[in-house]
C-alpha cells in the first residue's frame, strides 16, 4: 500500500509541475513553484538525499570522536539548527507550491504547531550519540517564540536530547545566531555546528551579504566545512535564494522568475 501510495504522489507532483508550468506560459503565474515543487520532491523520494543527509551525520560522527579525545577544557557542546537540519518541512513547501502559493508566516507558524514533521535522515542517530558521550546539544532556530512550544513537542516526539526549554534557543529580535552561539560558548566548547544554511555557522554570513560575497566568504572557510562545519542539503529555501533576489522578498512571483532565469547559465 505504501509503494501505490508514494506513486500517486510522486504522479500527482510531477501533474502539478506540469500544469504550473502550461500556466506560467500564459503570462498569468510563474515557474518558481515549479521548481520548488521538484526541489520537495528530490528531498523526499531520492536516495541520493537520504545518502547525503547520512554523509553529513556519519562525518559529524567521526569529527566528534576526534574532538572527545582532547581533555581538558569546558564540556562540549554540539550546536544545530532545526529546519532541513533535524526536522524536514517539506510536506509544508509541497503544500504550498502545489497550490502556487509561497512561503507564508502565518500557514507556516501552522505547520509548526502541528509538530508533525519528520526527522532528516541520520539526524537522530547523531545527537543521541553525542548525548551518550557526555555532549550538550543546544538547538539555535530562528523560529519564532510563539512557536516553542510546537518545536518541543516535535523534537520530544522523536526522543531528541536535551529538547527543553534550557537548551532551545529561539529566534528574539536579530536573526543573526552569532549572539546565541556566543551564550552556548560562555559555558562550553563546540564541538560541532550543524545546519543546512550558511549563517547557521558563522556570522560572516549575516547581514544579507551578496551572492559573490557569499561564495568569497566560503572559499575562505574551506577548511571549515566537514570539519566544524556540518553541511545538510537544502535545495529548496534559504539565504542562498535571498541573495539571488538581493534579500528583497517583496518581489512577485513573476518578478522572483525573472531574476532566476537571468541568473541561469544556458547551453550554446
């Protein structure tokens, strides 16, 4: 039942692109759905995700069992986001792009409080590994105060560690994380940052910095990624798309495709 239940979605999904895209052609929506549309469902039906997601986790891993060698110092500390990184949305952004609709704050806020979304593959298997050595786990989300108690429930439903109030560090004002992983390194080291969006590790990354300026930054932390820095995949949202758009979500769909179909490179 399961096996007819995925084809019908993976049908009804690839109907949806199909009829997104006959209307764009018309003048009177975009292809952006359409995209996003095929972003949920490579995050939901590949394996190459699935295979990705336990990459990261299985190198996070792996660092951390290096870092438990070295002695002396604070207790460790294991900082991640929450959204793409531990919990997958992706039923919320197929919602809503199937339906040619964008992301919304308050369908969001929804979705959130439903606390039904699933666990990214390998995620759980990590922090209950590290809170087995001793590790704090500490969750920076930039989701909203309102919104706590729906990601406790979430995280508690799978068991998470430390999945309280002490140790879920809420969006207050900036969305920057830098002040939030400097209160977790007031009483610990990090051992880890985990996140699928680049300002979830550093704070070179704030203050909606260029797309050029973004890859510059990266190049210079190479060293970082795979190292303290845990990398899970995301092809859906993000800074990434911001940049592209200069940070200004204001624009309309037609406009948002515009701005990706000049920034595409095309064969000759």
């Amino acid at each position: 039942m399961k096996q007819h239940t995925g084809l019908l979605l993976c049908i009804a999904l690839l109907t949806a692109c199909s009829t997104t895209k006959k209307v764009s052609q018309t003048g009177s929506t975009s292809t952006v759905n359409n995209g996003k549309v095929w972003a949920s469902l490579w995050q939901q039906r590949s394996a190459e995700y699935r295979a990705l997601c336990f990459q990261a986790y299985n190198l996070a891993k792996l660092r951390l069992d290096e870092a438990l060698k070295q002695t002396g110092g604070k207790p460790l500390a294991v900082v991640s986001d929450i959204d793409e990184t531990i919990l997958d949305n992706s039923p919320y952004d197929v919602q809503r792009a199937i339906n040619n609709r964008e992301y919304d704050l308050a369908t969001w806020k929804q979705w959130t409080a439903k606390a039904e979304c699933d666990t990214v593959a390998g995620a759980p298997n990590f922090f209950k590994y590290a809170a087995s050595k001793g590790v704090t786990v500490f969750y920076i989300t930039n989701r909203d105060e309102d919104e706590r108690p729906g990601t406790l429930k979430n995280l508690q439903r799978y068991n998470m560690p430390n999945a309280d109030n002490a140790h879920l560090m809420l969006k207050s004002g900036s969305s920057s994380k830098e002040s939030r992983r400097l209160q977790v390194l007031n009483q610990y080291n990090i051992a880890l940052l985990c996140g699928d969006n680049l300002a979830d590790f550093d704070k070179l990354y704030d203050n909606h910095p260029t797309e050029s300026s973004r890859n510059s930054v990266t190049t210079r932390l190479t060293s970082q990624f795979g190292s303290k820095y845990i990398v899970l995949p995301n092809p859906s949202y993000g800074d990434w798309e911001g940049s592209l758009f200069k940070f200004n979500y204001k624009l309309t769909p037609a406009q948002k495709d515009s701005v990706i179909k000049a920034n595409l490179r095309f064969s000759k």
